[in-house]
C-alpha cells in the first residue's frame, strides 16, 4: 500500500495542539495527534450538514449562513449547491494554513468553491462570527471539532455550553437553524440544546453514502 506523506504541519491558535495534513495518492487526511479530523474519501455527513439544515430552512431566500470550520470544503461546496443564488455565506476558519491547504495542495478538491462572490471568509474564532450577529444568521452550520467538545482546542468548548447556546440562538432569526456535526451520540448535548430553547431533532448519518461510520448531526429550531 502507498504510504502518506507528510505535506504540512499547522498549529492551531490558542492551543499547543498541531495540526497535519497528509497525503495518498489522491486522498487527504487531516490530523489531529492520533486523530483523523477529516479524510477525503469520507464526506457524506459533512455534505448533510448543509443538506439538511438547508432543507429545514424550507428554500427560504436570501439565506445567510455562517460556516464554522472550512475543513475539505464538503460542507462549503453542498451548501453552495444547495443555496440560491443570493444567498450569503461565511466561513470561519481558526486556522490560516487550512485556508491555504485549500488554494493549494487540495486545490482540486475544492473546485471553484472559493471563488464563488457568495462566499466570505472570516479568519478567526466561530465564536466571535456567531457574537457579531444578532437575529442575523438564517443557518449556523458547526464542524470544529469531532463532537460537542473542544477537541481541537479547549475554548471550544463555550460553543457547546449554555452560554454559547444562548449566543448561537440570539445570533438566529426566527426559525433559523443551528446544525452541529459530531462523531458521536452525546445525549447531554441534546439536553442543553432542549434548556437553550430549541426544537431539536438527531440526524444519524453515514459518513460515506449509505456505507460507512455512522455520524450524529444535531438540527436545532430557534423558535418562530
């Protein structure tokens, strides 16, 4: 079997933490330590975050969606397929080298995605993209870490927890959707998303089509 390569080494702001990007042939992994955040042949829940959280919009117009975690670009490029076409979307990537992964080795992959004039980038905390909005976001769309915990760095954990939860709903309009991928079940997440004041609905899925590790995507109401 060919062996990966090494293509790049990033550290990820506000942690100690390194990221990694590897390669072979022409798949991509992303690293985290012993980690696998993402891998290029995996795609299909990171694709249903955006296809259903869209869908739970009900093709509403001019949709403003906000993006935390650039990745592979999977949930970038389904939601652009998905939304029309003056939709607005932003997304929030921590660290700067992803960006640059993606105009670069993983070019290809990416397609024309980023030069879509509907995409903005906004290089920093999804936090501080989520606190900047108020009533202002049709879809909160997360995919930051491997769960509803801060894996890739500790402050993540404040876009899980009451607090965060609060900001994230505040940053809604009425009926809008906070979307939250995960690689597993976490029924103590469900319950805070419940005491923030959501309608929330689990969404297995599979991470390759119908094949494949099965993901958890959280579908969460902000009230009409």
């Amino acid at each position: 079997m060919q062996p990966w390569e090494l293509l790049d080494e990033a550290k990820i702001p506000g942690s100690g933490e390194t990221l990694r990007l590897k390669r072979r042939g022409t798949e991509y992994s992303i690293m985290l330590g012993a980690n696998e955040l993402m891998n290029s042949r995996l795609s299909g829940s990171e694709k249903a975050l955006a296809t259903l959280s869209l869908e739970k919009l009900g093709g509403r117009k001019s949709s403003n969606i906000l993006i935390g975690g650039l990745g592979m670009g999977f949930t970038l490029r389904a939601a652009l397929e998905a939304a029309g076409d003056t939709a607005r979307i932003t997304v929030a990537e921590l660290v700067p080298a992803v960006i640059a992964w993606a105009r670069g080795p993983m070019a290809d992959l990416h397609g024309t995605s980023l030069a879509d004039p509907r995409v903005t980038f906004f290089e920093g905390d999804v936090g501080a993209a989520i606190r900047v909005e108020i009533a202002g976001y049709d879809a909160i769309l997360l995919d930051v870490d491997n769960g509803p915990d801060g894996l890739s760095r500790p402050s993540n954990d404040a876009l899980y927890n009451a607090k965060g939860l609060g900001e994230a709903r505040a940053a809604l309009t009425p009926g809008g959707v906070l979307a939250v991928w995960s690689s597993a079940p976490d029924a103590a997440f469900t319950r805070r998303l419940k005491q923030a004041g959501f309608m929330t609905e689990e969404k297995p899925v599979r991470a390759r089509g119908k094949s494949g590790a099965r993901h958890m995507i959280w579908l969460a109401v902000r009230p009409a």
